[in-house]
C-alpha cells in the first residue's frame, strides 16, 4: 500500500435530467438506461476513512451519530470491495457529514459514495482514473458512478463492469443551470432507490420507458452543448413524469408524489405561462427540484415563497464540481 491510510475527501449530490431507473445486473449496478446529470453545488458530503490495525470490523459514524447497521453494512461491503482491489487488511474507521437532509430524494447515496471512493482510493494509495474510480463506486450506489465528474455528466451503460463508467458533458462553467429543491418533506423516504429498481419488470409501462429513452438522451445531451435551456427543462419535466409512472405502476406501487408535488407541478405550468423559465423534476422522492437559469432565480424564489417556502425548506443549487481530497481531516 502506497497511501497513507488516511484520507478525506468530499463529493456533491447530482440531479439527472435523464434518470436511472432499473437494473440490467443487480449485483454490478448495470443499469437497463443510460442517464445525465448535473453534479449539485453545496450538496456536499465530506468523508474521512482511516484504515487502522486492531479493530475488529469497519466502523461508521454519520452526521456525528454512530451509524445503524444497514448503511454501516452497506458502507463496508464498498470498502470491502476496495480492499480487496488494494490487498489491504485492515478494517477502517469512517466519518461522514452531509450538508443536506438525509435520504430527502436528494440523492445523498450518490455523494456518499463518490465521497468513499475517493478517500479510500487516496487512503489506499489506488492509482485509479476517474473513470475506473466511478466504476467503483457505482458498485456501491448507481447514481454515484456520476457524482465523480463535476459538472455536466453522462453514465454510460455498459455492459459489464469496466464500461458502465459516468464521462464529462460539458464543464461546470458551460450553462448556468440552477437546481431549486423545495423540501415538501424531509423524512426518511419509505422506499428507498433500491427496491425501486427491482421492481420496474413489473410495470407494464416499463418497455415503453426504455424504447424512447435512447432518443431522450441524445436531445438532452445535444440541449445542453447547445445551451438549450428550454429543451433541457422540458425534456427533463416529461422524463420525471415518465419515472413516476413507472413507479406508480409498479407491483406494490412506489406512490412518491404528496399532494404538495401535485401542487408545484401545476404551479410551473403557471409560472411558465407568465413567463418564469421554470422546469420541474423529481428524483426518488416528493421533493420538486425547479430547474432555472440563473437569471430567473429571484422571481422563481418569489412564486416558491408565495406557496409557503421559503429559508431552510428551499436549496438553491447550481452547478458543482467533482469531488476533490482535502487536507482537512473530520477526526
Ligand atoms: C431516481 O443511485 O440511489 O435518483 O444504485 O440503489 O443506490 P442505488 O440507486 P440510486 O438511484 C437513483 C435513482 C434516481 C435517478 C437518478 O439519480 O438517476
């Protein structure tokens, strides 16, 4: 081992345009779709991994509270995985701060595990390229294969696990994207991504997802070299509405949307009509991410408020880099 065993590193949360949803390999995370996102400014999850001689198992301790056995299992079965590849023994300890609600939709898995991946690789002294390394970390969380690249991401399907790799888009300074959540609710989700995927084969609209989305993709990266807002917005809002379906339609029916997401649905159709550039998506969960240019940001902000949020319950998030080692450690 050529790292030094100790490392931190911090990644951000991304939005996709386009999403993941199902799996071709359950086990590798191959997904049955390609998918773009933006990397998320200030959604940043910054982790420390210590490998350390004597302890008995990895050790995980999440927002200052010592972590419950499923995601400490989760996380160490990653860990696992990057030991192996490193020929290392020891065991680790880790501790990781989330500068956002846990498990809001906000896709917290993706910075998590793009933030492991990186301080492990560093710790482990793995010299990997950013692919390979979003390769890994898709392994533990499919969203955070694209949470490695900073700006405007593609994860490419692949095949097998060498090629199902997240590649850049376009940069961070391309297109002034702003990403507004609005948490209508910031508990725990009841379903979690995971079980979602396995149960899109049991949506009869499910075939119909995956028959269009290769064009889908195409008109959504080609909106975003072109710096086409509004097809950007509206290619994302129908693509959102479309993953719900699937979901509702699914056998039991993952019903994500509260009567609040209803609510802001129909709002942008109105807002659009006065003339705020305003798109609507949704990830895993109730929460509407409003997607602006930053020159409409205000006046959307304003609408948002008129509906009752307003400070803590709205995320203004625009386009973020990609994940970086600091020399600041959390212990
Ligand atoms: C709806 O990456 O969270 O946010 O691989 O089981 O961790 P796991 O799933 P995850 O799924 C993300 C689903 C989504 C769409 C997307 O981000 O592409």
């Amino acid at each position: 081992m050529s790292g030094t065993g100790k490392s931190t590193a911090e990644a951000r949360a991304n939005l996709a345009f386009v999403k993941y949803w199902g799996r071709a390999d359950p086990t590798l995370n191959i997904p049955l779709n390609g998918s773009i996102s933006m990397t998320l400014d200030g959604l940043v999850t910054s982790t420390t991994v210590e490998f350390r001689k004597g302890l008995a198992r990895d050790g995980l301790v999440l927002n200052g509270e010592v972590a419950g056995e499923r995601e400490r299992v989760r996380v160490a079965k990653h860990l696992e995985r990057m030991r192996r590849i490193a020929g290392e023994q020891r065991f680790a300890h880790m501790e990781s701060v989330n500068a956002f609600p846990k498990s809001a939709g906000l896709a917290s898995s993706a910075s998590a595990f793009a933030a492991l991946t990186v301080a492990a690789a560093d710790a482990l002294g793995l010299e990997k390229s950013r692919e390979e390394l979003s390769a890994i970390a898709r392994l533990g969380s499919g969203s955070a294969s694209r949470s490695l690249f900073g700006g405007f991401v593609e994860w490419k399907p692949g095949k097998d696990h060498d090629s199902s790799i997240a590649v850049p888009v376009a940069p961070r300074d391309h297109m002034d994207v702003v990403d507004v959540v609005v948490l209508v609710e910031t508990a725990e989700k009841r379903v979690g991504s995971s079980e979602g995927h396995d149960l899109t084969g049991t949506s009869p609209y499910m075939d119909a997802r995956l028959a269009h989305i290769p064009a889908r993709l195409d008109k959504v990266r080609e909106a975003i070299l072109a710096r086409d807002f509004d097809t950007l917005g509206s290619e994302s809002e129908r693509e959102a509405i479309e993953f719900h379906t699937v979901a509702m339609t699914s056998t039991p029916s993952l019903l994500y949307w509260l009567p609040e997401t209803l609510r802001f649905l129909h709002a942008v159709r109105t807002w659009r009509e006065d003339g705020v550039r305003v798109w609507m998506t949704l990830d895993a969960g109730p929460n509407p991410h409003l997607l602006v240019p930053r020159a409409d940001v205000t006046r959307l902000l304003a609408r948002v408020k008129s509906l009752g949020y307003e400070g803590a319950r709205v995320i203004v998030a625009g386009v973020g880099e990609g994940p970086r080692v600091v020399g600041k450690h959390l212990f």
